[in-house]
C-alpha cells in the first residue's frame, strides 16, 4: 500500500513534530475477510463493554489484550466484558475479567488483558506475541517495518474482517511506533503482525498493539506530522507474560489443593 514512499519518508522525519494521528493515507485498499470454520484470523475479535467496542485479539488459549481507553466507566480490577470471536464459525464468545492494565495514563499504557470465563484459544488460538524488531534496513541508514494490521471499524461490516496487508512501521518516537496502517474507530487494538510459517502450518506474529488514530473516515494524503500510533510489546510484553504466568501458578497451586482434598476424603 504505501511502504513505496517509506524511503522518501524518512528524509524529513527528523524535522517534523508528532502532532497527532490520522487514519488512511493515499487511497484506502483494505479487504474484507469473512468468517470460516478454519481461519487464521479466528483469534482477533471484538472487545465490548457496553455500548463501546474496540478490537481485542487472543494472546494465550484464554487471554485478551486490547486498549483499556475502550472501557466505558472506570478501570478496576475484575471489571467484566465480552470477547466475541467474529472470524470463527458461529462466533462463539465469553466474558472475561481485567487482570492487568497500563499503570500510567500515556498511550503506552493504553491496553488492558482479560482473561476470559471460557478458553476460547483452545479452540481458535492465539497470536504470538513478539519482542524483537521487525525493521529492516532501508537505504541511507533509515529503516522501517512492512506489517499488516487488521481489526473491526465502525465502516466496515462487523461480521468480517478489514485487512490492511500492506501497510509499515516508519518511526519510533517516545517508545511509540508510528505507522501508516488504516486506523478509524474500532481498529484500537488491533495488531501488527506478519503472517509467519510454523510446524503446524500459518500464525500470526504480532509486534505492536494498535492505540491511536484521528477520525477521518476518508483517505487523506501522506502527511509525516500525522501518523497512527502503536504500542510495541518489547514495551509491555514482561508485564503481560508476568501476570500470566502468576495466574498459572496460582490455578495449579489450587488444582494441587483440590486434588489433595478430594484424596482426603
């Protein structure tokens, strides 16, 4: 889509002041995916909390990690939503609780992980999340990072997909990603990712989570003081992976408690 122009893009990125976000550049060329009984896209789905939706995708077989600026009323502990899986045949869904959110109020902070009444992972997956960098070396020293990204916006039909397979990474800033992947409202908290071959066939690997992008609801001309935003997980990836894994120590530690007990009596 647009990562021609990455090049030419970095000659006056250090000149320009972030400003704020926009949402499609050049001319829009999403596509739409519709559901299957087998799909790769299965894991990403749509977070709501009342009437507010975002998108949310599964990261483990029964976790969610979306933006928390979704959240209708106040951040606590335990708040309870829904995750529907809108690629996966029947969209099957469950409700979740926050276990873990951004402590700070920046977009950094911006996501939230749920985890979910029902393990729908076992069933669909999960995106792989990745730390490490997906940029690569562009002439002159610049770099930037071909991604694609991919989530439910209020333009599109909500019972499919909207991809953005060609879209890139083209500063950091901050510890922010600046990207040029189609951004409207719902696309908060989609990924970036590269579709990637393992043992048992395709996945997704993910870099960055979605966080910011203007209302524009019409393709606008490249603009390097307007970018979308992300959140790389190189910067919240340990925090993730420590709730995680605390939770599944204390399910074990429990299960181990149940066993003993049941073995008493």
């Amino acid at each position: 889509m647009k990562q021609s122009i990455c090049a030419a893009a970095w000659i006056i990125l250090a000149a320009q002041s972030w400003s704020s976000s926009a949402a499609i550049f050049e001319y829009d060329d999403r596509v739409s995916i519709s559901a299957s009984a087998s799909n790769l896209y299965a894991p990403i789905g749509i977070v709501r909390d009342g009437g507010r939706r975002a998108t949310g995708f599964l990261v483990s077989r029964c976790h969610v990690l979306t933006v928390k600026h979704v959240l209708q009323s106040e951040l606590k502990p335990g708040k309870r939503v829904k995750f529907v899986a809108v690629m996966a045949s029947n969209m099957p869904s469950s409700r979740g609780s926050v276990t873990q959110a951004g402590a700070g109020h920046s977009r950094l902070d911006d996501w939230i992980l749920i985890k979910l009444d029902n393990c729908l992972g076992d069933a669909l997956g999960h995106v792989r999340l990745s730390s490490s960098s997906p940029f690569v070396a562009m002439p002159g020293s610049a770099t930037y990072a071909p991604v694609s990204s991919a989530g439910y916006p209020v333009d599109r039909n909500r019972t499919s997909i909207a991809m953005d397979r060609s879209c890139s990474v083209v500063a950091q800033s901050r510890g922010e990603w600046l990207h040029n992947c189609a951004t409207l409202p719902g696309n908060s908290g989609s990924p970036l990712f590269r579709e990637v071959r393992t043992a048992d066939g395709r996945a997704l690997e993910a870099f960055a989570i979605v966080t910011a992008g203007a209302r524009w609801r019409r393709p606008v001309p490249l603009n390097l003081a307007y970018l979308n935003t992300a959140t790389p997980f190189s910067a919240i990836l340990p925090a993730i992976q420590n709730t995680m894994a605390i939770e599944a120590e204390s399910e074990e530690a429990l299960s181990t408690t149940s066993a003993a007990f049941h073995l008493a009596l």
